[in-house]
C-alpha cells in the first residue's frame, strides 16, 4: 500500500490540517466551490470544512493554479 502524499500547512490564505483520514481546511468564502465539487462537508461548528484525504488532490491543484500566481504576481511565496 502507497502511503498519503503529504498535504502542505498553507496555500496562500487557506489553511490545512490533518484528523486521521480526514483533512480539514480552512479558508475565505470565496473558495467553497472547490470543496463543494470534491465532495467536502461543511463543519458550522467549527467553521472548517472536511475532506477525505483520498479526495484532496483536486482541490490542491486547483488552489495551486488560482491562489498561487496572485502570491507571485506581488512578490510573495505562499
């Protein structure tokens, strides 16, 4: 079995963490599209939203090609 690549701390503004085989994310309204097309769940409880892990890789990609050239554009590394 192949183990989980590993999920970064931080994308520009969004923040991830890890509970067990869930990972939860953290980040402006502006980017729920993302994790709704994922499959992602919404955590009112905790304002988060969580994702299994096996399903993470899309958003990452995409967060990448959206969020990161911003970072770039004004001098920044995320």
């Amino acid at each position: 079995m192949r183990a989980p690549s590993p999920v970064p701390s931080w994308i520009g503004l969004v923040e991830f963490g890890a509970l067990g085989g869930w990972i939860s994310v953290r980040w402006p309204k502006d980017y729920d599209t993302f994790m709704r097309r994922a499959g992602g769940q919404w955590e009112p409880g905790t304002r988060r939203w969580l994702i299994e892990r096996r399903r993470i890789g899309p958003v990452i990609r995409a967060l990448e090609r959206s969020v990161d050239p911003l970072f770039r554009a004004v001098g920044l590394t995320a």
